[in-house]
C-alpha cells in the first residue's frame, strides 16, 4: 500500500487536486478580481486555448527559449569541461566565472537593449544569461567529481586526449551534466516570460500586460498556469531523456 502511494502517477494527481481545493477555497474569500478562482480560469484557460490566442502566444515564446538554451547548453557544456579539467584555467577563469554570476541577468537588461534592442534577439540574450551558469556550475562539479581510479584505469589503457573525454570524462560527469540540463530547462521557461515583460510586450507577456491592465485575474492566471505546466513538462521531458541515455545511473539508484 505505502508502496503504491509512493508512485509519482498516484502522488501527482493527488497532489494537484488538493492544490486546486486550496486554491479554491482561499479564492471564495476574496473578491474575483483579486484572485481569480480555479474555476474560473479553468473556464478562462478553455476559452483562450479554443479561440487559438493561447496556444499562438505560447508558440511565440517558446521560439526565443529555445534558441537561447540550446546557444547555453553549447556553450556551458564544453566551458565546464575544459574548466573543469584544467587547474591553470579553472585559476585564471573562475573568479571571473564567480563575479559574472554574482550579477543577476535582469541586471544586465539595459546592456542587452543597447546590444541588441527591444526584441528576438535580446529576449534570446536574456535566456542564454539566465541559463548559462546553471548549466555551467553542474559540469564543472561533474568533472571534477570523476573517481580518479577511472581516469587512472583509462590512462594505464593508453586512452588519452579526446578518447578519454569520449569514454571516460563526459560518461562520469553525465548525471551532473543533465541536473544542469534540467535545472537551465526549468531557468529558460522562466528566462521566456521574464524576457517578453521586460522588452517588448509580445506573445505570453503581452496577454499577462493587458490582463493585468484590465483587472482580468482569470485570464492572468490561465497564463501563468499554462507556464508552470510547460515548465512541468519541460523538466519531466529532461528526465525522461536522462533515463533514457543514461540508465546505469538510475539503475544505481534504485
């Protein structure tokens, strides 16, 4: 019994229901234009998605999003790596690495709209910085993580340069190297409608200004809900694949 209770396809839909009950009952206690009810978005939700102005917007987004987590994932990756494997770099690189992330992205919104002004181009910006240290920070504990005896064994095998970073050094750091994956998923989606509310109003962003604007809390939280579940997806996506590619370790787990 407790076993089957620990399985996330009977905690998932639990968990969502009793999310929706809360929200429900908090919302009965406010007025509607404050916090719109779940009900009522759900309604919402239902009539954005069937006149196709939600899935549009949605479409939008993600295009900035994507290109800016894959430009972050070819960057992070062979960064972390290279850092991550030389001292003399990682000791001339990393304070600079340390300050850059210090500095929080939306920070650097008025550069980027000087660089690359109000539209594609900066929100891409936007999801690359917000994206890229996650990643980045996960390699570099990856590759330094790797049990020496590996590297040892591989050497004493006469597997050297690229072959050890084929066969030894990225299979080791896989299991950090999708935690940044999924981590810097989870960043761009918020990096995507972070990007669309501080540049130019567009897609998602602009359906959340003009709700806002017109005191619409259900339609405000129809978009806000269809975020978090792409987000949800995203990540479970990013999981899936994990499992997939790299079985051993979960096995190892279980």
């Amino acid at each position: 019994m407790r076993a089957s209770l620990n399985r996330p396809l009977v905690l998932y839909p639990i968990s969502i229901v009793l999310g929706l009950c809360l929200w429900e009952a908090i919302a009965r206690t406010l007025p509607k234009a404050l916090f719109a009810p779940p009900s009522a978005v759900l309604g919402r939700l239902a009539a954005m998605t069937a006149d196709g102005s939600l899935p549009t917007a949605l479409f939008g987004a993600v295009q900035h999003m994507l290109v800016g987590y894959l430009l972050a994932v070819l960057v992070a990756i062979p960064v972390g790596i290279v850092v991550g494997r030389n001292v003399a770099v990682a000791t001339a690189v990393e304070p600079i690495l340390n300050a850059l992330y210090a500095i929080p992205p939306v920070a650097l919104v008025p550069f980027f709209v000087i660089w690359f002004g109000l539209y594609f181009e900066a929100r891409v910006a936007l999801v690359f910085a917000m994206c890229f240290f996650e990643i980045l920070i996960n390699v570099l504990q990856g590759v330094r993580n790797i049990n020496r005896g590996l590297l040892d064994a591989a050497r004493s095998l006469d597997v050297t340069g690229l072959a050890l970073y084929r066969k030894v050094v990225i299979p080791a750091a896989s299991p950090f190297i999708f935690t940044g994956l999924r981590v810097g998923i989870g960043r761009a989606v918020n990096a995507m409608i972070t990007a669309e509310l501080f540049f130019s109003a567009v897609n998602l962003g602009q359906m959340l200004k003009n709700s806002s604007n017109a005191f619409d809390t259900a339609s405000a939280f129809a978009v806000i809900l269809v975020v978090s579940l792409f987000g949800l997806a995203c990540q479970e996506g990013m999981r899936l694949t994990e499992r997939l590619v790299i079985p051993w370790h979960h096995g190892s787990e279980a």
